[in-house]
C-alpha cells in the first residue's frame, strides 16, 4: 500500500512575540510567539530545507515526481517546484508541478503524490513552504505562522500507508486575496464556520474513517487544521472525539503555518508514533480533505533529522520592527550603495548544480575538494580532473568573519565567514539566522538555502552558512 | 625564464600630481589636464616630446581616448590599464618597460579616478553579468577578515588589536597634517579614530582610506638620456607586478594574515634591487593602506618586521615619520586619499619629492631607496605590485 517513506520539517530560526506587536500597535497583547521565515527565506527555500530532510530519510528512493505546495509561491510565473527540485538535487527526468490558491493545497499535494507513487510505483516527493502575510493588526498576523514539511512516497518501505482518505469541495467566500494583494482578506467568521467549516469537516472526516472501516475509537491521534481554531473545537465536540487525542496546533510556539500546517504537525505526530497507531489529518479551507493513515513497523527505525520539537525549540528573537522592514511593510531609506543586480540567465543555467544544489568539484589527482567548481585545481594544478563534490550536507568551521555595515541588507549588519569544511573545501558567503555578536572563530556552522535578494522580478537564490542548529 | 628587472635602466624626470579629495568643480578631465601640465612642467618639457602615454583609471573611462581628447594630444600611443586598485603602478610599470625596450624615447604614466560622482557611499564597481552566487562583500568588510585572524593567531586580545589600528591611522593623519595635497590634512586624536562609526567591526569609518578624485603623473626616459632633461632624476631599481591565483578563498592552507602576493612581488623586487635586509635598507615606504588591518599585514609581507611582530613595531613608533622606517609619509590612502587609477602613481610621487629633498615639513633625513607597494583585489585573491627606487644609480 502507498504512503509516507520519509518526511522533514523545517520551522525557521526567528520568533516574533505576539506581545511584541501590540507594543508598538497597541491592543491586547497576544499569547505565546510564532515562527518567522528571515528576510532570507520564503515558501521556497522553507520547503527546500525540508525536502532535503526527506530525501535523507530515504536515501535510495527515486524520485519521479515532485509537488510543491504553498498559498505563497515567490513566482506568480515561472515554475516555483523546479527551484525545489534543483536546490534539492532531484533529477532533471521528474514531473513537477506548483500547487497553490489555498491553505488546502498541503493535503491536496499529499494526495496527489500518494496516487503518484500508486500509480507508477515509484517514489514521489512533496514539498510544502509558506509564508503568509497577515496585515498589521489583523487576525492573520496573529495566528499565522511560517514553516515548511516535505514528505518521500512510495509503496516500499512505508512508515505510515495512507489507508483511506476523503475530499470535498465548495465554493464560498471565506479567505482570499486577489493577484497584486498583499495581504488576504476575509468574510466575518460565523458564515464560514457554520456554513462551511463545520458541515465539510464532518462530511470528510466521518467518510475517511468509513473509507477505512475505522471508528473515532481506533484513532490514536487526530490531527485538526483549521483558519479558525474554533471549527476544530466544533468537530472535537460534534464527532465526540476524545480531546486528548486531538494533536497540540503549536499555536503558541510556531502558529498557523499555512498550506504545511496540517503536514506539519503529521510529521510531529509521526515522529511520536508506534507500529499499529491510526492516524487521522484533515484540513479545512476551501473545501476539506482527510487522510487516515496506519503507521507500521518501520516507523520505529525512522528519525528525522530535524524533529519538530527540536526546531521549535532551536530559535532567536526578531523586533516587529525589523519583522516589518523583513517583510517590506515598513519602507527604510536605502542605503548609499547600487541596488543589487539581477542575476543573469545564461550562467545560472551554466552553474544550476552549483547555484542551487552546492555542488563543487573534487580533484580526482590530488583528492582536494574545492568550491566553486574548478577546471584547473587549486592545489594541484591538474587540468579538468574534476568530479562533482556536493557541499550542501556538510559542517564547516568559521577561519575569519567580517560583519559588513555598509552592504545591502534588509538586516545589517551583514555577517560575512569564511568556513572550512570538514573533509576539506573553504568558502566564503554569508551567514544567517544569526546574531552578530555570536559570530566568532571557530564556531560550527551548517548550509542552508535562501534568497539573497530579489532584482527586477527575479530571486536570486543561494546558499549561506548558519549556526549548526 | 626569470624576472630580470631593469634596474637603473630608467628614471623619472619630470612628476605631477593634484591635490586629492572632493573637487566638485573638476571632472576626469580637468585633473587629468592638471597632473599631466603638472608633470610636462616639472620635467620642462613639450607635451609634443611624449611619444607615448599610459592612462591608468578604474572607472572614469575607457580607452585612451580618456587622455587624448582632453589633452588634444595628437594621433600618439596611449594605452587605458586597469589592475584594480594596483592601476596607477601598472600604468608607470608599461611606460618603464616602453622606454627601456628602446621603443619610444619618452613616456608617460598617468593615472586618474573620479570617484565623488558616484552619489554611493564607499567605492562601486561593475561586475559582468553572473549566476548571482558571488559574495557581494564591500570593500571594508573583505579587509576586515584580517583583523579577527590576525589578532587571534598573534594572541591579541581585540582592545589591544584595535590600539594597532588605531595608532595606523593616527600616524597616517599625523602625516597627511604636513601634505599640502592630501584630502585631510589634520591630525585626528586617537579617541576620535577608535570610536569613529564601526563600518565593518573592528572597523570604524577612521579605519578606511578616503575615498577622493585626483591625477598623479610620471614621465619616464632612459637613464642615460636622463641628465638631458633633469639634474636629480630618480631611478628604478625594480618593478615587481604578480596577479594571485585567487587560491585565499579557496584553499584552507591561507590563514588570513598575509597576502602571498605581495610576498611575491616584493621577494623579486628585493632581487632585482639588490635589497637583502629592507628593514635597514629601505629608507621610507608608501604602502597600501586601503584599511588600517591591511598595512600592519603588508609591514610583515615586505619584510619590514618578523611574522608576528609588526604590531609591537606600529605601537612602538617605527613606522612612524620620525621612525626608523616611515611608512606612508605623505599620509597614505588614509589620509591623502584614495582616487583609485591615481593612488600608485601618487606614491611614487612621494618618493620624487623624498628623494629630491622636496617634501617640506615631513621630510626625511637624506633617505637613499624608497619603496611603493600597491594592491588590488583583497585577502587572498589580489594583485600586488612592489616598486623600488634611488636617488643614485648604482
């Protein structure tokens, strides 16, 4: 049976406290904090950061498919699953496809892929990223928070089979945001929840449990997602779900992640589960879907590299000031210095392995790994005896550091390091999620993907160093 | 193969060069205009003798063209070079070999740098069209990088580090105080240069070279041809010039407290010159103090102090004008600014004046061989250039 061979989770480094934003704009202040993608990231290099995971925790998988889900793609057009798939290092032979217009499209990609793998037999990845953007003072900032989760399916070696699952779908007026819009709107919420939330979340979750001849009884954890957090406490009460098996939103520490809300908190659950465990996820928006899956015996081999719980607790402070300069609601006079160029297209495509997967070249003469890919060897002077070298997975040590007042950012100072990776290699880049006083020689650090800035229409994404977290 | 040098083969007969610093009222051309006169007159000599010209600048133009059309210099050779921060010295280094190979009899280096236009704060410069993965690094905070690495190999802790700095600056501007020519021409108090506005930490805005227009110019003869024109010429005892293979930033053998570039360029020049010990036997040097960590890193490469020991020579005055061995008395790139095409043509101009006895206030006493460094690009991936020059043949 298909179902879920490996999955990552990603929740960024930076928090915004809920009481910091009623500080500046008065009102009540807001319980508990909620994950922020840095200036850096978006629904893209969030889910690359996952899939990476997820490709990990199946190392032999091939992949044939991939499906990228966001309500918050970086490219209104152009193809946001082939950044995915390039940063991922997933080969050029795949089908790939952006999922978007609603929080919903988690699940749905879920389910697409779960069919994928089905029907070819192969392996199909997901990768789900999002970003939202609430206006300031609105419900949306509240709540919302940002994260990503990828998953690898297949019908070998499966951790959890997805055993039975239901959709439906209506169209209503609850959420949208209309192209050019920053921030969504949303109709007033007794409409939605008695309307729509209510009647589809019953409708899916009671014909998924039949689908799966289970009772509410047989479930062992019930996973909820919702826009409004009430609906979840409509359906608890409704199908007479046992409370305590209804699975913790990470409201207060990560918030609504949007389109990878519900798989995120799958994989939280995953990570806590035993062979034999039921598991129930459904998503409300736009219609609903659920998903019973059986969790088998490989589970119990299974570790994710970055747990959800590990990431939750692995953060750094961000001001609603800066979140806002971040995020570009709050305009700041540029610096004195050229606004950054586009990067080209003709040598992005020359360096695609290096630019988006970190792949240098390794002297095959005297052994020297290098970045950027060399011709002629920097130690040994041999000529094209170069094999490509993936650095994306490797630590490294800081030699030196500069932080850098004076360059564009929309969080200076820049801190710049120069590592030395272990195994060998050097490089000079960026660092982030970090602050500048922490930097120091000798401190261990990781690579991670990004977005370095956005020029004419175009993201220029690489990668930087970060603290190992 | 080998770099033979032309030592004593050619001398400088004639120099010029504009004050540095923020002229508002004068484009490329004007200073090109006023170094280029600056140094026709000084040589005494008809714009119409030049038989060839070498145009350094970085940025304010291209082509000869840059030169030619304001100086209306009729249908002559004239060559535009570029080698980064280093193209001033590269300009003089063509005009040399010009006149030593015996294909033209008189030539001119000249090197110019508009930078105030730019309306950006620090130096700008254009990159070809790329993937976008470059590390886009100012200036400042690649030459910082220095600072951590060096004050951690040679066990400083970072007030002390920042002491070195600091007292780099304060000579320089101590300097600059008694130059004429230079941009700031006041001494700064330490305190202000320590708590100047961090730029790229330990860096403060006192740490950087200024950045400034200005035109400096050489003419160049064959030695023999050079009593013809001029009764105290000075000679070239070598001309050194290396680009790096860029290997700092890829290679972990590069520790970041030395610039093998420039320990290349100057280990020829001392060959070619002759130079065995350059701690007693240069008189004065002007080296490339882009930033302050860069001139306590280049003191140590040129052979002016032990590896680790340079520090202890800066806090302790020896490189100081009153020194045993000033460096940078015309102020530097700190303090006389930085126009970058100029720069290198702009030190040698200060060995025309030191070794001609011209210097005024901050002359030395009766110094014999001057040295000029210069270098462009930044910690581990640069171009260096190390000249050597006398008042004497022989």
């Amino acid at each position: 049976m298909a179902g879920i061979v490996s999955y990552g989770s990603y929740i960024p480094y930076r928090r915004l406290k809920r009481a910091a934003i009623a500080e500046v704009l008065g009102g009540v202040p807001g319980k508990g904090e909620k994950a922020v993608a840095s200036f850096d990231e978006d629904s893209v290099s969030m889910a690359v950061e996952a899939l990476r995971d997820a490709l990990k925790g199946a190392p032999n998988a091939t992949i044939n498919s991939l499906f990228f889900a966001t309500s918050t793609p970086p490219y209104a057009e152009k193809l946001n699953a082939a950044i995915v798939g390039a940063a991922a290092l997933l080969p050029a032979e795949i089908r790939a496809s952006d999922m978007t217009g609603s929080i919903r499209a988690g699940l749905s990609a879920l389910l697409q892929a779960t069919d994928a793998a089905k029907a070819t037999g192969g392996y199909a990845a997901v990768a789900i990223g999002d970003s939202r953007l609430g206006a300031p003072e609105g419900r949306i900032e509240q709540t919302s928070g940002d994260g990503a989760v990828a998953f690898v399916l297949g019908v070998n070696n499966v951790l959890a089979e997805v055993e039975a699952s239901a959709s439906a779908t209506r169209e209503y007026l609850d959420t949208w945001r209309s192209q050019g819009e920053r921030f969504p709107h949303s109709w007033e919420e007794r409409f939605a929840l008695t309307q729509a939330y209510a009647p589809l979340f019953t409708k899916v979750i009671r014909d998924a449990l039949e689908k799966a001849q289970a009772k509410p009884a047989d479930i062992t954890k019930i996973i909820l997602d919702a826009p409004n957090p009430r609906a979840v406490d409509e359906i608890v009460r409704a199908l007479k779900l046992e409370p305590s098996k209804v699975a913790d939103t990470f409201a207060l520490t990560v918030g609504e992640t949007g389109a990878a809300h519900a798989s995120l908190m799958l994989t939280s659950v995953l990570s806590a589960s035993k062979p034999g465990d039921r598991i129930l996820v459904a998503t409300v928006a736009d219609g609903a879907d659920a998903i019973v899956l059986r969790v088998t015996p490989a589970v119990a081999a299974f570790r994710p590299l970055h747990s959800v719980g590990r990431m939750v607790e692995s953060k750094g402070d961000v001001s609603y000031g800066s979140f806002l300069k971040w995020r570009e609601i709050l305009p700041t006079e540029p610096p004195r210095r050229p606004d950054p160029e586009r990067p080209a297209g003709p040598p992005m495509l020359r360096s695609e392995k290096w630019k988006f997967g970190l792949v240098g070249s390794r002297c095959t003469a005297c052994g020297t790994p290098q970045l950027p890919p060399q011709r002629v060897c920097v130690k040994c002077r041999e000529r094209d005896k170069m094999e490509p070298y993936p650095f994306a997975d490797r630590t490294g040590r800081i030699t030196t550091f500069a932080l850098d007042r004076l360059a564009y950012s929309l969080n200076p100072p820049t801190i710049n390091v120069v590592i030395d990776f272990d195994g060998g290699g050097r490089f000079l880049c960026e660092m982030t999620d970090c602050d500048p006083e922490k930097a120091a020689i000798g401190g261990e650090v990781e690579m991670t993907f990004r977005r370095l800035f956005t020029a004419d229409g175009v993201h220029n994404y690489f990668w930087k160093a970060r603290p190992k977290r | 193969m080998a770099s033979r040098g032309i030592k004593d083969r050619v001398a400088i007969i004639g120099m010029g060069c504009t004050r540095f610093g923020e002229h508002w009222d004068k484009g490329a051309d004007d200073l090109l205009i006023d170094a280029a006169y600056d140094a026709y007159e000084s040589a005494r000599i008809d714009p119409n003798d030049i038989d060839a010209y070498w145009l350094g600048t970085t940025g304010s133009g291209v082509s000869g063209l840059t030169l030619s059309e304001p100086l209306k210099i009729p249908y002559k050779p004239v060559t535009r070079v570029e080698n980064m921060c280093a193209t001033g010295s590269e300009a003089l280094r063509q005009a040399c070999y010009a006149v030593a190979s015996g294909a033209y009899d008189v030539a001119m280096a000249i090197g110019v740098e508009k930078l105030k236009d730019s309306g950006f704060s620090g130096l700008v410069s254009a990159k070809p069209p790329n993937d976008g993965t470059p590390a886009s690094m100012t200036p400042p905070a690649l030459f910082s990088l220095l600072a951590p690495a060096y004050f951690k190999k040679y066990g400083l802790d970072p007030e002390k580090g920042k002491d070195v700095l600091t007292r780099i600056a304060w000579k320089n501007h101590h300097n600059g105080a008694r130059n004429p020519k230079a941009q700031f021409q006041k001494e700064v108090p330490m305190e202000v240069i320590r708590n100047s506005p961090k730029i790229a930490d330990p860096l403060g805005i006192m740490d950087c070279s200024g950045v400034s227009d200005g035109s400096a110019a050489a003419i160049v003869v064959r030695a023999e041809d050079a009593s013809k024109y001029c009764k105290n010429p000075i000679y070239i005892k070598a001309l050194s010039f290396v680009a790096g293979p860029a290997e700092g930033p890829l290679r972990q053998e590069y520790d970041f407290t030395t610039f093998p570039e420039v320990v290349a360029t100057a280990t020829d020049a001392y060959k070619q010159a002759g130079i065995t010990n350059p701690r007693e036997q240069v008189s004065l040097a002007e080296v490339h103090d882009c930033f302050t960590p860069t001139e306590l890193v280049l003191c140590e490469d040129l052979g002016f102090s032990k590896r680790g020991t340079a520090w202890q020579d800066v806090l302790e005055g020896f490189f100081d004008l009153e020194g045993r061995l000033p460096v940078n008395p015309d102020g530097g790139l700190k303090s006389f600014g930085h126009p970058i095409g100029a720069s290198g043509l702009r030190m040698m101009y200060e060995m025309w004046l030191q070794l001609r006895g011209e210097a005024g206030p901050r002359q030395i006493n009766n110094p014999k061989v001057g040295l000029t460094h210069n270098l462009g690009g930044q910690p581990g991936r640069c171009v260096s250039f190390v000249s050597v020059v006398g008042s004497q043949v022989g």
